[in-house]
C-alpha cells in the first residue's frame, strides 16, 4: 500500500489548494491568512460572513459532489468493464434531472428547498429500478446497458415534454435551465447536511470493495470462479452508485463528466487497482469540482459548474476515443 | 472430485450425466455448438441447470461462494483485458478466496513461463501470452479441480506441450483435470474422454476405446485414418 501515498498525499495537498481556493475568491477577494483566521473560530465582520455562511457550505457541498460522482464512475466503468462508462449511463441522472425538473415544473421546490433534492432521489432510484426491471433479474451488463439507454431517451424527452409545458411561465423555465446545467451557487448549511453525511458514509463503504472490482472488471465468471458472489456484488454497487449520483444530482443539479474523467486520468496515471483507484478518485473527484467551481468564478458572465465540466470533459473524451488502447 | 447426474439446459446440454475421480485427466471434444464450453460452466457453478452436482461429495447449491473458489479454478474461452492490470496482480487474483498471496503466484508465473512478463500489462499480451495469464490465475488457486475451456487455442506447439504437461503433472498430484479441446490426436494422451454431440454425451471412456473412426464419423463427419504422422514432444 506504500504506492497509494504518493500520489494520494499530491491530490490532498490539491484538495487543500482548491478548498483554500473556493473559500477566498469570489466577489470578496480574501487573503489566506483570513481565511484561516476564520476557519479557527476567530475573524469577524464581511470575512466571517462570506467565509462561513456562503463559501464553505459551497465548498463542503462540491467536495461531496465530485467524490460521490467520481466515485459512481469508478464503480460503473468496473461494473461494466468498460473505462468509457459513467453514472449517466443507465440513466441514473436524467432520471434525477426528471425528478428535479416536475419539481420545479408542479411549484413543489419553492415550498421546500427539501423538495427539488427528494424529488431527484426519487427520479434516480426510479430509474435504477426502471433498468433493473427492463433488464430482468439474471441479465449480462450489456442488458442493463441498452435498458439504460432506452431510459435515458425516455427521460429526456419527458423533461423535454415539461419544458414545453412551462414555456410560458419564464420564472419556472429559467429555474429549470438553471438546475439543468448545475452549480453550486447559493448552496447552505441545509444542502451540506443533504448530501455530506450520505456521501461520506457512502465512500466509505466502498472502500473495502476494491478486491473484488478488481476481479469483476476482468470478467464475471471469472470473478465468480474465483469466490465473488459476483450477483450480491453487483446490487450492492448498483445501489451505492444511485444513491452517490442521486445525492450529488440532488444538490448540484446535472454535472456532467466528473464520473468519466477523473477515474480516467487517475487510472492512467496510477494503474487500474481498484483498492488505490478508489480512494484516489474520492479526492480527485472534489479537487476537480471545486477547481471547476473556481473557474466559474473568474470567466466573465454566469458561467455554470455543468458547462465548465462538460467544457474541460467533452474534449477530454474525444480524445480518449481516439487514442490508441 | 466433481459428480453430475442428468444435466439439462435447453437444448445447450441434454441428460449429461459424468464422474471425474481424483488423480484423472479428462478431455472434452466435439464439434462447435455441441455443448463443450456450456458444460465446464455448469460444472464450474456459473451457469445454472437442471440436475444436481456434486462438487467432492457435496451439492454444489450447498458450498459458499468463496468455498468454491478455493476448490474450484475454471478458465474460459474469452479473456477480458480491458483494464491495464500488470500480469502479476491478475496472476495473484487467483488468490482472492485465501486472502493471500505468496509463493503460489510466483510458481505459477513460472510454470506458464510468463515470469519475465509479471510488471507487463495484460493489455498489451499476445493473444497466447494472456491465455497462459489466465492459465496462471486458475494454477495460482491450488484448486484440486481444473476446468479448463480450450487452453490450447492460440498456442504455439511448445506452449501447447507444456500446457497438456502441467495438466498430466496436476493429475498425479492427485488432482481432477478436465479440458476441452478440439484436437482429437492431443485427447489420445487422457484417461478418460467425453464426446459431447449436439448437447447430448455420445460416448465416454477410455481414448482408445472411444476414439474409433465410426464415432468419429458420426459425431464430426470426418474419416478418421490411423497412420504414420510427426511426433512432437518437449526435449
């Protein structure tokens, strides 16, 4: 396990980097020394305010968010032997994205900020179980693969259907593409609760699967020849990933290519075992999302954490395509 | 070691029933489609069927998951390697169900002659190269039964003879060895060969007995000649 430290102590002190980064810029610019001052219970005035009303819930918030959607990636690319799949495959997002959206669309959200993140959960579990259902009980990766697919459609097109239905009331259509596109601007205390515990209880338990990942991304007879309950497995990462995908969609609205990237960057950096990739991905995932955050923060006008992502991850992926395996 | 009475899947396997003993080298041959591969599965646990299995005295549905990797090592036809992993960490997967590693990883690095490849990634082997990777993994077990599904496909002549070699080796420590194989003249060297035909055992026993060229007429639709040919074997 001495392999696992190096580069696991580069991507903390990135973390560290990024997590002073996102608690001093802004449109208050503060220096590090403040920061810290605040951070230890001192400070007072605007630097307090800013620092611990609105920075650090933010930053707390796309922590859990990249670690749980790099986490959800490792898992998907493993379970489907495939270093190109990510969380939105079996439509796990889109139907997070759906459960948002009727939210937004039925008044639901501006009752309860409650609302918008229990109706996501909702869409992304219905989802899984849609796959699930599609995909019968005993079916091979590549069923719930084409189930997924044809979810996705689906639920894009109802979501499609809903922003047509609202096209009149621009308030509701502008909150809905707001969601869509994700970010973490105006996050608090409450979204910090909603998906930082869940989250973190979520890694963890992950972390003792690495083993027999790594047996089920070389194949699953093999893993199960080899003594994995290879069935059990796979509900059990079917189930962690939803929930991670469904926590993260749930507060940061629909942020794209973390799931995809991360993992892929750390594995070709690091190698593809699982027990070191796992725990990398964690904290490469909220180094990514807060460094993104960052971005938004500096470009001129509203840019939004899901363009930034898909910004930096769309190129990244067309050039994995085309490299040589 | 393994027992199976009345094995049925669809049309796949047809009332198969077999006894592999201890200390014994069994073949299974028969055309493509016949069943070769569908059975090691059933047999190996990973494809559920009719009839019971019995895997040393006891029902297979009976033995835990890792119980049967420790007793059990299969390997298949299609090898995945789509993820970097060096040849020794997939060597010493064979090891999952003991939660350890050790000299067993190595001797078997040795015995399928990829020792110099152990820090190479599987993504990058010879289609030969990775068979003997696999190959590896199910020695690395220590299993005392070995299914393996045409362990010979893709391998040179030398690597071939060394593979049937280990086989006989596995055999007289006492362990249950069954592979399929398409070369009928390689199954002559068992003790024991099953000719599997459209899902259905068409003859089992002894090579010699069961070999003859009216079976081997009916079951592949080839004349079968004995003569004079080249005779390979390792120095």
């Amino acid at each position: 396990m001495k392999r696992l430290w190096a580069p696991a102590w580069l991507l903390a002190l990135l973390l560290v980097l990024a997590f002073m980064g996102s608690l001093a810029f802004g449109e208050v610019r503060l220096a590090p020394p403040e920061v810290l001052h605040v951070l230890m219970g001192r400070g007072e005035g605007l630097a307090r305010t800013v620092v611990l009303d609105f920075r650090l819930p933010r930053a707390l918030v796309g922590m859990a968010v990249g670690a749980g959607l790099a986490a959800s990636g490792v898992l998907m690319q493993s379970f489907f032997r495939n270093p190109l799949a990510s969380p939105g495959l079996l439509g796990v997002s889109t139907g997070g994205a759906l459960g948002a959206v009727a939210a937004l669309a039925l008044g639901w959200a501006s009752n309860s900020v409650f609302a918008l993140p229990a109706a996501s959960i909702a869409g992304a579990f219905l989802a899984t179980f849609a796959v699930m259902a599609l995909a019968k009980r005993e079916a091979s990766a590549e069923h719930l693969l084409l189930a997924g697919v044809a979810l996705n459609a689906l639920f894009g097109a109802a979501t499609s259907f809903i922003l047509n239905l609202t096209a009149g009331q621009f308030e509701v259509t502008g909150q809905i593409v707001f969601w869509m596109l994700g970010g973490l601007e105006n996050r608090t205390w409450a979204h910090v609760w909603m998906v930082l515990p869940g989250t973190v209880l979520g890694c963890l338990l992950l972390l003792p699967f690495g083993r027999a990942l790594n047996l089920l991304s070389l194949g699953e007879q093999g893993a199960q020849s080899l003594g994995v309950n290879v069935r059990q497995l796979q509900w059990e990462i079917i189930a962690l990933s939803t929930i991670l995908t469904a926590l993260a969609t749930a507060v940061g609205g629909v942020i794209g290519f973390v799931g995809l990237v991360v993992p892929h960057i750390l594995r070709l950096g690091f190698g593809p075992d699982h027990r070191r990739l796992l725990p990398l991905s964690m904290i490469g995932g909220a180094a990514f999302v807060l460094a993104c955050d960052l971005i938004t923060r500096f470009l001129p006008g509203e840019l939004r954490l899901g363009v930034v992502t898909a910004l930096l991850g769309g190129p990244f992926f067309l050039w994995m395509l085309r490299r040589p395996a | 070691m393994i027992r199976a009475e009345a094995i049925t899947l669809g049309t796949r396997l047809r009332d198969v029933s077999l006894h592999l003993p201890p200390s014994s080298l069994t073949a299974v041959v028969g055309p493509n489609g016949a069943g070769k591969s569908t059975l090691l599965l059933v047999l190996a646990g990973l494809l559920k069927a009719e009839g019971s299995i019995a895997w040393m005295g006891e029902d297979l549905n009976h033995i835990t998951f890792p119980e049967r990797g420790r007793r059990l090592a299969w390997v298949g036809q299609d090898l995945n390697a789509d993820f970097a992993f060096p040849v020794r960490d997939v060597v010493a997967q064979g090891r999952h169900a003991f939660g350890d590693d050790g000299e067993f990883v190595d001797a078997a690095m040795r015995a399928m002659d990829i020792a110099h490849l152990a820090d190479r990634s599987v993504t990058r082997l010879s289609g030969g190269e990775r068979r003997r990777t696999f190959l590896a993994r199910a020695l690395a077990t220590d299993a005392k039964i070995q299914l393996w599904d045409e362990p010979t496909a893709n391998l040179d002549v030398r690597h071939s003879l060394d593979v049937l070699q280990l086989a006989m080796k596995l055999r007289d420590e006492g362990r249950a060895v069954l592979i399929s194989l398409h070369d009928l003249r390689a199954a002559l060297c068992f003790d024991q060969v099953l000719v599997l035909d459209q899902g259905r055992l068409a003859a089992s026993g002894k090579p010699e007995a069961v070999l003859n060229p009216e079976l081997i007429q009916k079951v592949f639709g080839v004349r079968a000649r004995m003569g004079q040919e080249m005779i390979l074997e390792l120095p």
